[in-house]
C-alpha cells in the first residue's frame, strides 16, 4: 500500500514538472496570424508569423510587449500593415521587439525589398516604438497592394515602401525612441503630418536607387535628436514643407551623428540635411563625417537656423563639397569645417576614416562615440528651445521628453 502511494505521489510530481515545463517563461509562445484584422496585445516574448496583410482598425490598438519577434513570412504578397487605429510597440533594451522576415525568405543582397511596411491611414493617432527593429522592407506595391486600394501613402502602383509613413498633422503622435531600420530599399521614415519625438535611433543600409533616412513633409512638427544614420542613399535629413496641409513643417533637429550619406544617389541631390520647399528648420550640432555635401537650403524658409555643426571630410573631393560657394551649401557662424582632406578628424572610436563612401554595409563593431581628445566636445550649443522637451507627447497615457542637448557635438559623446 505504501509502495502504490509512493508511486502515485511520484507521478503527481512528474505531471506538476510537466506542467512547469510548459509554461516556462523562457519557452516563447508561437503564434501564426493569417492577415485580416489585429488589435488587442501580443505577449511579452512571443513569436508571431504573418502571412497575408495586417490591418489594426480604426478606434482599435494593438500593442506588442517587449521581446515579440514578427516574422513577415509571406514573400509574394508585400505585405503590409495597416494602421487605422493606434500601434504600440514596447520594446526593452533588455527584450527589443524585431519585425523582419524569416531567414529561409531572405534574398541576397543589402536591399532585398521583402515586405512592405507600416502605413498608417490619417485616422491614426497615435504611434509607438521603443527599442523595435525593423528590417527588409521596401516592396514595390502593385495595382493589388493595400495601401494602393486604401489610397494611402502615395497610392500608386510602382512605389516603393517605406519603414512607416505616417500622416496626421491635426492630432496625430508619434514617438520613435531606442530604434534600429536597416535594409529597407526606400525611405525609413516618411511622415506627413504630426507631432513626433524621434531619438536615439541607428537607421542604416538605406535606400537602394533612392530614398531618404527621415523624411518629414508639411504638417510635421518635430524633435529629432540623438540618431545615428549611416550611408543613406540620398539625404539623412529630407526637411520640406512639401504638400497642402498645416501646420508649416517645423523640426528641430540636434546632435545626431550623419555618416557617408548621399554618395549613391546618381544625381547631385543627396548629403547630409536637404532643407527645401519653405520648411521652417533649425540644425545644431550635426557630426557630419565623410557626407557627400554639408547643410544645403533649397528655398527653405527664410527664418531657418544651422549652426555649430561639424563637418569633416577624408578626400578633398569631399572636402571641396563643405565650402561655402557650392551651390545651395549655407554655414553657420560657428560651424567647423576645414579645406584640406583630413582636417579637423573628430576622433571616433572605432570607426575606419577611410571607408568608402559607396559602401552601405554596416558593421555593429563600429563605435562613434568620441574619444577624450576629440576637436567635436564642447563646440556645440544648448541655446536653443526644443518643441516638446518640457511639455512633451502622451502615448498610450505615459508622457515622452525630448532629450535635452549636449554641447558635444554627434549623437553619443565619450564613452
């Protein structure tokens, strides 16, 4: 008799283990989606697969919690997510959320053009995303595409996607903090109206024939500070007022850090911040490294303000792009720049000079802080007033800063 409860208290443990097992936290919970319609939550360290389009409808939100990966597993569809309602990514540093696409459906190549991206409708209010990374994207939509029917983004068959398009500058939010967008073959952000917090975010492998790293149009009223972007196809920084809506676009824009840019552009246009269009902009303490030109203004407001920005160019060729006197080129009064290749090195970590300005593969052993000796710290100023650095944005019932500025020139100072 003993020995049978033995027995059974023996299985009953094997049973409650077994159980353990399988709700263990550090086994992910997997999840297949087949298009339609989405809201509610993705838990915390899930694994979702797409296949077919997404649409989070209006007066609806969907969050997905730290650690979610999303697997767009569907290569003959672009697919697409479209944002009627609000979108809410929670990422972590320790538990970032990725969007990407399966290894087995990646094409060779640094632009692939696997999946579309998030294109929200002028009913959306309110976009998130902390510590997401998002990948791959830049499908050419067709006459089938949703975005095409919905006669959002550009609503035009033969237009490739951006990472996330955004557009609505009466009451639209949007807060972009802690984020990495690599291998989109087109625009990373293309935002059309709104108010937006963009920080600390690493944008590289941008842009396969064209294509701009932050795009902002008419409506857009902005702080964008503290970025990394490295070798975009044309401009890091595309300010325009561009398009018929209001409030006059008006970013503010300081110590971020802008690498190799607008070499691959096959026209004259790309470089490091393109002010056009009436855009009412104000630049301080841009790093500038190797960028095909400097700050170019083409009929921008006349109110626009760029100073104590840095430029520094290894070849004279890229040098000769810096000096005043090329064609839409301005400078501040305290800029640095000199006139001879290899002048004023801002002292990086770890990061080859010599690159070449064609190469748009990034390597994650790069660092761009500076180092102690570096000519970048102290140059810069804090004299300036950011749109929502007191007041700030309030997603989702929590209020997001701006970061304030730093004097050291770039977006991450010394290590």
């Amino acid at each position: 008799m003993k020995v049978l409860k033995v027995i059974y208290l023996l299985l009953l443990a094997a049973v409650a283990f077994s159980a353990c097992q399988s709700d263990d936290e550090d086994t992910p919970r997997e999840t297949t989606i087949n298009g339609g319609e989405v809201s509610g939550t993705w838990e915390k360290g899930s694994i979702v697969t797409v296949t077919g389009h997404l649409v989070v409808p209006e007066g609806k939100s969907l969050t997905i919690e730290e650690g979610v990966t999303v697997l767009m597993s569907d290569t003959a569809a672009g697919q697409e997510i479209l944002v009627y309602g609000n979108l809410y990514c929670k990422g972590t540093k320790a538990n970032p959320i990725t969007i990407t696409v399966p290894e087995n459906l990646r094409r060779s190549g640094n632009f692939p053009r696997i999946w579309g991206g998030i294109i929200c409708a002028p009913s959306c209010k309110e976009v998130l995303m902390l510590h997401t990374n998002i990948s791959y994207t830049g499908y050419v939509t067709t006459e089938e595409s949703p975005s095409v029917l919905a006669g959002l983004y550009k609503a035009a068959a033969g237009e490739g996607l951006p990472v996330l398009n955004f557009r609505n500058e009466t009451n639209g939010k949007l807060v972009i903090e802690n984020c990495t967008f690599s291998n989109c073959g087109e625009d990373a952000l293309y935002l059309e109206g709104g108010s937006y917090i963009i920080a600390n975010n690493t944008i590289y492998t941008q842009g396969e024939t064209g294509g701009d790293a932050i795009n902002l149009k008419a409506g857009s009223i902005a702080d964008i500070c503290y970025n990394l972007v490295y070798s975009p196809n044309t401009n890091a920084l595309k300010l325009s007022n561009s398009g018929d809506r209001e409030p006059q676009c008006n970013p503010i824009c300081y110590n971020n850090t802008i690498v190799n840019c607008g070499w691959r552009r096959p026209t004259v246009k790309g470089g490091g911040v393109w002010l056009e269009s009436g855009v009412y902009a104000e630049i301080y303490n841009t790093l500038h490294v190797n960028c095909r030109f400097a700050v170019k203004n083409s009929k921008a407001d006349a109110r626009c303000v760029y100073d104590y920005n840095y430029f520094y160019g290894y070849t004279q060729g890229n040098v000769d792009n810096y000096q005043p006197g090329v064609k839409d080129v301005v400078h501040g009064t305290h800029d640095i720049y000199g006139t001879t290749a290899g002048d004023y090195d801002p002292k990086l970590v770890n990061y080859p000079l010599s690159t070449d300005v064609m190469n748009s593969t990034f390597s994650t052993s790069w660092d761009f802080h500076l180092q102690s000796s570096s000519p970048a710290i102290g140059k810069g100023t804090t004299n300036f007033t950011r749109h929502f650095g007191t007041s700030g944005l309030t997603l989702d019932g929590i209020t997001y800063t701006s970061p304030a500025p730093s004097t050291t020139i770039g977006a991450f100072g010394t290590n």
